[in-house]
C-alpha cells in the first residue's frame, strides 16, 4: 500500500472525514440553491516524539558510515532512556514512499523491489542481527546476583582459553579474546570487554564457576531480551536467546556444550535481537 509508518498505522484518526453538500443549478448551471448535509470532520493532530534535527543527524551518520565501510544496510534508534519516546530512527537504505504512492518512475520502483539490500525492510523493528559485547552487562549483573566471583577477584587473560576435547585429545577447542588483556576483574572486564573473563564466569573454567545457560537466558530476559517492545510497528520480532532446548529443536537433537554458553555470554552464537530492543 502507498501508505506505511506513522501514516498506516494512525491512518483512522489522521485521515478525517468528507462531507457532503448538495447542489441545484439551472439549465445554465446557475446555483439556485445549496444545502450542506454533512459538513466535513479534519483529521486529528498527531504530536510525534521525533527531534527532526536529531533525525536528520542520525540519517546522515548512518550513511556517512555505510559509505566509508561499504556496508549494504543498516539502522539506528535513539530512545529518551527516562520517557521511552523515540527521538529518532532511521533505517538505510530507505525508499521514497511519494515514488510508491504516485506510481509513475516505474524503474526505480521496480529497482527497490529487486534489491538485495532490502530497502522495504525496518531494521529497527524487524531486522535480527547478533549483539556481541553489549550482553557482557547482562551477563555481568547475573554473576554479582548469583555471587559466583568477588567483582574485585581477577581472572587472567592471556588471549584465549582452551577446552579439551574428548573425541580427540590432541585437538582441544579454542575460545579466542580479542586480545590479551591480562588480570581483570569484572569492572575491567567491561571496560576492556574481555571475552576470556565472561567465558569463564558463564561456563566456569577449571576452579571458577560459571552461572549457567539457565541464567543467562533469566538476567537477559530480565532486560527485555526474547520478547517484543509492544511497540505499535507491525511485524516486530522478538529475536532468539540461545538455550540447551533451542539447540536440539534447530540442530537435530544436538547437546549442548561449555562452548556454547561461552559464545552466547559474548552475545554471539545465535543470539538474535532487534535494533529497537537493544537500545
């Protein structure tokens, strides 16, 4: 439909109503007389939480950035964290609705629909994409509730951990940092995102114990992660927290392992959120 966004979704209370008034001419087409049976209604105002300057701004970062990295597609959301209003979303590439509703440059709609880059798609809403390091906060507020390490108890990380490997001795499994990072504790952790130190909180590693997929999955849920914003976006997504249950169902049965629970922690895996939750 030519219409979508706001316009689609508050359509009845914007659009108003006509009214009906009925002429009487003569044979010349003279009026002789007019009575106004229904007098037309106007649409409502909507006050929108936008900041159009904010907009503008987030619109041109997203493609200032899109350019210089070549990236096919993106989205950005700012949220006013005391009210929940949205000051501003943008989702790139986008289309031209006015193109859509009038029809008539057929080749750029035909363009659009044959895009790979999806430009009909609302990413802040509808699109899934991996978190990574953003979940390390989460994370982290399971392992002080939990009480499995002191927030002041470092772990060192020397750039990765291995796991030994039970079918095959000689190839243990390797969980890399992004670099070594040395002593942390859980406030360095952050800071630097140490991958090597949620491993270890999460899934445990040799002495240090971990809180588990089970909690992960609850402090995650805690914060919204898994479920939907109830915003009124037609089609939002709730995304996929990684669990022992959901491996089985999308791997024929498979078990679950330390590993797993290691590469969900770092919000890697198959974990799934949308822009829209994550902020």
């Amino acid at each position: 439909s030519p219409k979508d966004g706001i316009e689609e979704i508050y359509n009845d209370q914007i659009s108003g109503k006509n009214g009906t008034k009925i002429i009487e001419t003569d044979v010349k087409g003279n009026i002789v007389s007019e009575s106004v049976v229904e007098p037309p209604v106007d649409g409502d105002n909507l006050h929108l939480s936008i900041d159009i300057n904010l907009q503008r701004k987030l619109n041109s970062a997203l493609l200032d950035i899109a350019n210089r990295a070549g990236y096919r597609g993106g989205a950005g959301v700012i949220v006013d964290v005391n009210t929940g209003e949205i000051l501003a979303s943008s989702n790139f590439p986008e289309y031209d609705s006015g193109v859509m509703t009038s029809g008539s440059n057929s080749q750029k709609i035909n363009d659009w629909i044959a895009s790979k880059n999806y430009p009909f798609l609302n990413r802040v809403v509808n699109g899934l994409y991996t978190p990574g390091s953003i979940m390390k906060l989460f994370v982290g507020l399971g392992v002080l509730a939990e009480g499995v390490i002191s927030p002041t108890k470092q772990i060192l990380s020397t750039g990765s951990i291995s796991i030994p490997n039970p079918f095959f001795p000689d190839k243990p499994s390797i969980f890399l940092d992004w670099k070594a990072h040395g002593l942390v504790d859980l406030r360095h952790a952050i800071a630097v995102s140490s991958n090597v130190y949620f491993y270890e909180v999460s899934g445990g590693y040799k002495n240090q114990k971990g809180i588990g997929i089970a909690n992960i999955e609850k402090y995650s849920r805690m914060f919204g992660f898994g479920t939907t914003t109830g915003i009124n976006f037609s089609g939002e997504r709730s995304g996929t927290i990684p669990s022992p249950e959901w491996k089985k169902e999308n791997f024929n049965g498979e078990e679950w392992r330390v590993g797993d629970t290691y590469n969900t922690a770092i919000g890697q895996y198959g974990f799934q959120v949308s822009p829209l939750q994550a902020v």
